[in-house]
C-alpha cells in the first residue's frame, strides 16, 4: 500500500497501525463510529485526522474486503 494512509512503526505507539503523520490509532474510529457521539466527535477531539483520510482508510478496508472474497 504504497499510499496508504496507515502507518505501521515500532517507534510510534510500540508499533499499533496509526493515521500516517499522526499518533491516532486507527482502531480509534471504530470506537467512535459505534458510540453515540459518532464521526462528527471523532473529528473533534482528533483534528489531525481529516476526512480524505477516512475516506481513503474505508477504500483500503474495502479493497482488502474484496480481495479477501
């Protein structure tokens, strides 16, 4: 995933896949996304973490959906 917006390194957060250029876990938007206060309050407390991001994030989960089917 040349480029992907997941970055995978064992010096930022020992290593858990995060939002490339930032410290946000990617598991991170799963748990706002089932939470009542949902993507708006996500966006809020992580503005480091734009849109296009997660847009690009749901491609890449999609695509890897797809392959996998």
């Amino acid at each position: 995933m040349r480029d992907s917006v997941i970055n995978v390194d064992p010096e930022v957060m020992s290593g858990t896949p995060v939002f490339k250029d930032t410290r946000v876990p990617i598991e991170t938007i799963g748990y706002y996304m089932a939470d009542d206060g949902g993507i708006e309050e996500f966006f809020d407390n992580f503005p480091g973490v734009s849109r296009e991001q997660v847009i690009k994030l749901l491609e890449e989960v999609k695509e890897k959906v797809l392959a996998a089917a």
